[in-house]
C-alpha cells in the first residue's frame, strides 16, 4: 500500500520533490503560477499536488525569444 502524501509541504521539500530548485517554487508563487496552501511560522507550505501542476505548466511553456538570441 502506498503510504499518503503530507498535506502540507515547507518550499524547500516541495522544490526537492518536484526537482527544481527552491527559488524557482519562489519564482513560480511571484508569477502567480503557484499559491502557498497554508503557513508555519514564516515558511510557506505547499500542496504536493499543486507544485507538481505548476511544474508541468512550466515545462510546457514555449522557451521566451530573447532580444539578441538567435532566429529561429
């Protein structure tokens, strides 16, 4: 039997469990791709399942063009 996930996640063991870094879960929850489900103390907590759907979002946005990069 699988054992259940935690509800609730600081950033940083979301971050490890979604293999990104723990700024990018910051990043994500700036750009509103991301919303923390709860706090402790000062730290964030997070819904497993919630990080892994903002991680599929992001893998899937095309790469932005950058001024200066190449052509395609």
């Amino acid at each position: 039997m699988i054992a259940p996930l935690p509800a609730l996640v600081p950033g940083p063991v979301a971050a490890q469990e979604a293999g990104v870094a723990p700024a990018t879960i910051r990043k994500w929850v700036q750009l509103g791709r991301l919303t923390a489900a709860g706090k402790a103390g000062r730290a964030q907590l997070f819904r497993l399942e919630d990080v892994f759907a903002a991680e599929r979002t992001a893998s899937r946005r095309p790469p932005v063009p950058r001024p200066g990069g190449p052509a395609a």
